[in-house]
C-alpha cells in the first residue's frame, strides 16, 4: 500500500510531461500535413526546363574551342 504514494505522484508526472511534449508537437507543426510527404515522391518535376547535356556549349552560334596541350 505504500508504494501507492510513490506510484501515484510519478504516474501523474508522467501524463503531464507526456502532455507537455504532445502539445509542443502540434503547436510545431509535426502533424499539420502527414499524406503531402508521401505523395511528393510520386509525383514528377516537369516544371524543370531540360538540361543540355551535349558536350560542346556554344554561345552565340560559334562553338566553343577547347585547347589542348
């Protein structure tokens, strides 16, 4: 029976620090868009313009001329 007083007071400590730190949880923000995340992956980048990949870069129609030693 005496452990009781010991049991009660930690365990009511424990539900306020595990309130403590779920109210810091939603205020910061941790559970506002869970699904978003997920579906980003999937989803492709076409916004991106397509890159030039060829190896010699011109500019202003004259090819660019690499020296060589």
């Amino acid at each position: 029976m005496d452990i009781l007083y010991l049991l009660v007071p930690v365990s009511l400590l424990l539900v306020v620090a595990i309130a403590v730190v779920f109210w810091w949880s939603v205020k910061s923000g941790q559970f506002d868009d869970l699904e978003g995340p997920a579906y980003r992956l999937m989803m492709e980048d076409d916004d991106r313009p397509a890159e030039d990949n060829s190896p010699v870069k011109k500019e202003s129609g004259a090819p660019v001329a690499h020296k060589t030693k």
